[in-house]
C-alpha cells in the first residue's frame, strides 16, 4: 500500500510541476491539497488568486482541498497554532507525508522539515536543486499553461504582471531574475496541462498596484515600501 500524501498546492507552476512528477512515479496516494488563504480577503497568499478560481482549478484536478484561512498579518504565534491544527487534521486521515514544489531555497525547506519532524511525518520535495532553466522548459513542453499573477516590483516592472509564460516571456527576463521565479520575483496561476480534465476558465481584470512597508533595521531609517503588481484573475 502507496503512504498517503498532502500535496501543498499553491496554484502555481512549480506546485503543477511536483504535482505532476509525483503523480507519474505513483509513489504516493495523493489523499488532498493544502493552500494557505488570506481570510479577509478569500485570496491565496501572495498569488493574489481568488478562492472561487482556486476551487475551479482543484476540482480539474480531481483531488480535494483544504484551505487553510489565515488572518491578514499573521503573527507567528497564530499562524503556528492555525497550522498544527490543519495537520493534526489531516494526520487523522492517516497521512504521513507533505509534498512542496521548492527548488532551492535552503532555509525554507529546513523549517519546513523540523515543523513535520515534531509531528512524525516526512517532508518529500520532488523539484529539489534541479535547474530551474531546464525545469520551465520541461514544464512548457510538458504541456503546461500558466500566468503571471504577482511581480515584485523590485525585480520586474508592471508589463510582466497578467503575461502567459512561454519563450517570450523568459527571453525578456532580467538577467537576475529566476526563470522559475524562485526568489519570489513572480507568482503564477497555472491553468491548464497534463495533470487537469479541462482548462480553468478565466478572464483577466485589472492590474493594481499594493505596497507594503519594508522592515526597519534603524529606527532612523527613511520609511520605504515593497512594490508589487496584482493581475486580478476573473473566473468565468
């Protein structure tokens, strides 16, 4: 018998990548998808999607959805407490594994790790120091249509937001910007490819600006902001 498996689903491309990977080695029984929600807004944390889209796009896939509804700013303590009620939850399905679509970020994945390990369960990452060059090429040939939902204004301009990812699109990329956006210069919605019974149906609305108020390491500092552009993604 296959362990069963939490799939952490962001919407995303990287999340349909590991998705799909996971699900042609048929190591593990997919039992459900987690995603994290802003409550207040019913929009998936960073990606700017809405909850009604997310539902479309997770019913095309044929597994269920947990959402997990978070406060707008989240301290630690209630965040960590939202959590480990969601995975005592899910443990009582009987899983033993959470599945996440990172690539490379280090530190992340030794969080992520410890949280679980004080639970019992593992921790699996199938996209894990490959290239990301080669990753977005496999993910394109693979069939894959995604758009981008979120750029951080830091490394790209408002053009890039609301744009469907294809050879164009990573040829106009700034030299340091990643092809997968893994240093979290973009986000993406991932609306059709191998792993759906049909494309998600969408229209895109606007692109809006949000800023939102960079830490201060001197209390003297000038106040700065993060800039980041939101297409809106209307379902249909």
């Amino acid at each position: 018998m296959k362990p069963k498996a939490l799939f952490n689903w962001s919407s995303g491309k990287d999340s349909a990548l590991a998705l799909y990977k996971i699900l042609q080695e048929d190591q593990y029984e997919i039992a459900t998808l987690l995603t994290s929600i802003n409550k207040e807004f019913q929009r998936i944390s960073m990606h700017g999607v809405h909850v009604n889209l997310l539902e479309q796009q997770t019913s095309l896939l044929g597994i269920p959805l947990i959402k997990m509804e978070l406060p707008k700013e989240p301290s630690m303590e209630e965040y960590q407490k939202i959590m480990n009620k969601t995975m005592a939850e899910i443990q009582a399905q009987g899983i033993t594994h959470s599945i996440f679509g990172d690539i490379f970020l280090e530190d992340l994945r030794q969080y992520r790790e410890k949280q679980l390990n004080t639970i019992g369960m593992q921790a699996v990452f199938p996209l894990w120091k490959q290239n990301t060059s080669d990753l977005i090429q496999e993910f394109l040939k693979s069939g894959f249509k995604t758009i981008v939902t979120c750029v951080n204004g830091t490394y790209l301009d408002k053009s890039f937001a609301g744009r469907i990812i294809d050879q164009q699109f990573l040829d106009d990329l700034p030299e340091n910007v990643d092809p997968c956006g893994e240093n979290g210069e973009f986000h993406t919605f991932t609306f059709d490819g191998p792993v759906f019974k049909s494309p998600v149906q969408f229209e895109t609305g606007e692109t809006v600006k949000k800023t939102y108020p960079k830490p201060k390491s001197n209390p003297e500092d000038e106040d700065e902001e993060y800039i980041f552009w939101f297409c809106d993604l209307i379902a249909k």
